[in-house]
C-alpha cells in the first residue's frame, strides 16, 4: 500500500532533475510500478505511524473499501497518460512528467488516508499539482484558467480547513483518525452537524464538480496541454463525490439526512444542464469537460440518496470514469496531434483515412454513455437505482441525463468520424495502440466483472450509511464498531 505513494512521488523527485531522455523512462517505469503496487495492495491493509502526537494527527493509511479499487483504477488511467505526456510534450517534459507524477501520489493518499488532517494534506497538495500543470503548460488564456480555479478551491479549502479544526474540540474525538471520529461526531448536536457538514459540502461540492460551483470546471479542461495527458489528471482529481462518501456523510450523519434532498436534486440538475449544454458544443475539449460534468452528476445522486445501491454505485462511476473520460481526453490529444484544433467543425468522415482510431473512439464513447457491458454502466445503473429509493424526481431527471449522453455521444462520432471526408489524417500508429491498451483492458475489467470490485466498496458503504440511519447519540452501529477494531488493530 505504501508503495502506491512512495513510488511515484520519489520518482517525482528524481524525474525533475533528470535529463529528458532518462526521464521519459523513469517516468514511464515509476507508472506502471505503481500500477503494479496497486495491483498487488491487500484490500484490508492498515499502517498507521506517529506524525504528530501533540495534536492527535497520525500518518494513518487504509485500503479497505471503496479505496483499493479506486487507486487501482487511477493508477490504470495513469500508465497511458505518462506514457504519452512522455512522447508528445516537447516543453519542460521532464518538470511535466514529474508533476503528473506527484500529482498521482498526492491523489493515492487522498484515497487511503485515514486521518482527517492527512486526507486535507494530500488535498491541497494534488491542488498545488494541477494548478502548476495548467499555469505551466496550458494554451493562451491558461492564467485565466488558472486563477479561477485556483480562487474556486482555495475557497473550498479554506472552509473545510475550518471544520476540520473545529470537529475534534467539539466532538471530544481522542484524535483525527477516522475510527476515534466516528464514535464522537454522530453524538454532535444537529445544529452544530449541518454548519460542519456545509463547510465540508463547499469544498467537496467544488472538486466534484457540482453546480453552481462548476464553472471552473470547463476552462480548466479548455485550457490544458493540448496532449490530453494533464486533462487525464485532471479527471482523476474530481473527488468530491469521494469526499461526501468517505468523511462527510459518515461523520456527520444528522446533517447528511437533512442536507441530502437540495444534494440530490443539485446533482441530478447538474447531470442533465450539463449533458444538455455538452449537445451543443462546437469545441471537443469542452464537450467532454461538460460530459464528464454531467457524469460525475449522476455520482452524486447516488452518494446524495444514502442507500446502500446508489453508494455502491457511485463509487464504482468514479472508478469507471478515470478510464473513460480519461481516454478520450486521449484520444482528443491525438486528433488534435494530427489537426492542430478542437474545433469540430474542422473534421467529418474521418473513419475512411484513420478506420482503427474510428473504431476505438467508438468503443471509448460507447463505454462512457453507459453501454451494458463496458465501464460506466454498472456504476451508472447501481446510481440510478439508489436515486430512484430516494426521488423519483431526481431519479426521472437523472435517467433523462444518461439519455442525452447517448445523444451527445453519438452526435459527436457522426461530426467526426462519418459524413464527407472533410478532414483526412494518418491512422493510429503503434505506440499510440500502446498507449490505449490500459485504458481498453480496463474499461472491459471494469465492465464485465464488477463483482468483486462491488464487494470491496460495500465494506465501506456499509459503514457510511449505518452511520446515518443507525444510533448516532454515541452508540455506533455493529458495522462502524467492527471496522473501528479492526484500523486500530
């Protein structure tokens, strides 16, 4: 489990002082090591060492639940994008590797940590990652870009900062870790709960993206390297709906309960606004930066309806759309690398000179609006359903989301891949087949065996939903108490 973190960010370290030749293999070594490392973690490892004994703060790791399967899958998506930010960044590659480097290692630890002070640490760091991707080696207005999301997450932090610092005090919690955590916040006062629980909803709410908090979202995309390699990062860090799951909601569950139907209506208006606008787009990058908005919308629903199914499901959607979206944000890089634009416009009937890049692209898109069979559709179909148990509204609204997924997903193959031969460009070449295979094999993982993937995040689920419905008055349910032992063992 330590590997996950210690590989790529001391490879980080060496990448950055390595000449570029030596650090395009470094850099390629260290990802698929730490593909490996994942690949390998125990789903019910624990490490916890002294860091900060005075203030209760521990270097606290855990891979049980919803943590293993998402670091793998991150550290999937990440062996192509390296491998093609090795290849296609002329600039500063070896700053530009490490930082993709760094900013993989900063996100495992959000995932894993099990201290509320480390999961902030780790957060604020993969900030300092993507924003130096963007200001570094983003396109004309990438300062723009840069201080709106730097202004939209610093505020976000700045207000969970706060709540962090105030939970124990007022919790009487022995320490930051989450087993101590969640046998005192459940006790705290209704009122006191929700004013936590809006502090920590900002700041998740903005990373999910969620509206009205998501504009930072599109210019972030529109404006990275042209690659596709730091917009695969940046699909990476959109771990809000992680944060509700992980901490939020278990923590303060009172709140959870009451916040829950504007949560769940938000997410379901964002799912569909943005599926919506992303139809009529004329820029690629911005279509998907808009698809992958209304995707992680339909993630939300299913946090937002505590219930076990939509949990579950939501979860294994942002798993699934580390790959997706993260491939063709990929796949855009190369178009772009044979036409010099995102305009849409600019291409049509592409499938007869480039008729592999067709066919992959197709298969990509069909995976990211849910097609049965490949990544998207078990998380979206578990998200849908645990909406349903909470709204039907929202459920009916979300549904129409995913629908017009496949109106924008089938729109956008027809401009550029069908029609007269407007455009005609060079097929894929061998190393960009190399480059596509993990996100290819892990879109089928995904798809067809979600089961033991399921499994691992229900372990989590379990506890964050008997939190909100079980004896909160200091008495944890069964499940909470079980898991409480078993990180302090």
């Amino acid at each position: 489990m330590l590997g996950t973190l210690v590989v790529p960010l001391g490879a980080a370290l060496l990448v950055a002082f390595l000449p570029a030749r030596a650090a395009r293999a470094v850099a390629g070594a260290a990802a698929v090591t730490t593909f490996i490392a994942a690949l390998l973690m125990p789903a019910d490892a624990f490490l916890s060492l002294p860091w900060i004994d005075g203030l209760g703060i521990t270097f606290s790791l855990g891979s049980a639940g919803a943590a293993s399967v998402l670091v793998l899958a991150a550290a999937l998506a990440m062996v192509p994008a390296v491998i093609w930010a090795a290849l296609q960044v002329e600039e500063r590659n070896a700053s530009f590797l490490a930082l993709l480097l760094a900013m993989q290692g900063f996100l495992n630890g959000v995932f894993l940590a099990k201290d509320l002070v480390l999961f902030y640490v780790f957060w604020d760091a993969t900030l300092i990652a993507s924003l130096l991707l963007l200001g570094g080696w983003g396109l004309e207005r990438r300062r723009e870009a840069t201080a709106k999301y730097l202004a939209y997450a610093l505020a976000g932090s700045f207000l969970m900062l706060v709540a962090i610092l105030a939970l124990r005090p007022l919790s009487g919690a022995d320490s930051y870790l989450i087993g101590d955590l969640l046998e005192a916040t459940p006790a705290l006062p209704p009122n006191t709960q929700m004013w936590l629980f809006a502090a920590f909803a900002v700041a998740f709410a903005v990373k999910m993206p969620m509206l009205p908090l998501h504009s930072w979202l599109v210019d972030f995309h529109d404006q990275n390297h042209p690659s596709g390699a730091a917009d695969v990062a940046g699909t990476l860090y959109k771990v809000g709906a992680f944060g509700f799951f992980a901490w939020a909601i278990p923590l303060l569950p009172a709140a959870a309960e009451r916040w829950s139907p504007l949560l769940i209506a938000l997410s379901a208006v964002t799912a569909l606004y943005a599926a919506i606008i992303a139809a009529r787009q004329e820029d690629l990058k911005r279509l998907l930066a808009y698809a992958s908005l209304s995707h992680m919308g339909i993630a939300g629903v299913g946090v937002f309806a505590l219930e076990l199914t939509g949990s579950n499901g939501a979860m294994y959607l942002l798993a699934a759309q580390m790959l997706t979206t993260g491939g063709l944000f990929l796949l855009a890089g190369m178009l772009h690398a044979r036409s010099g634009t995102y305009l849409l416009a600019a291409y049509g009937g592409l499938a007869r000179s480039a008729p592999a890049l067709a066919a992959i692209t197709l298969f990509v898109l069909f995976a990211s609006i849910g097609v049965p069979g490949l990544a998207n559709f078990p998380g979206e179909f578990l998200s849908l359903l645990g909406a349903f148990q909470a709204s039907v509204t929202a459920g009916v609204v979300a549904v129409c989301a995913v629908i017009a997924a496949g109106v924008y997903g089938v729109n956008l193959y027809q401009r550029i891949y069908q029609g007269r031969a407007e455009f005609r460009a060079s097929d894929l070449r061998a190393a960009e087949v190399v480059v596509l295979m993990p996100i290819l094999a892990g879109i089928l993982w995904l798809g067809l065996t979600p089961a033991p993937q399921l499994e691992r995040i229900e372990v989590q689920s379990r506890v964050a939903l008997e939190s909100s419905t079980g004896e909160t008055a200091g008495n944890p349910p069964a499940g909470i108490t079980a898991t409480l032992q078993e990180e302090k063992r």
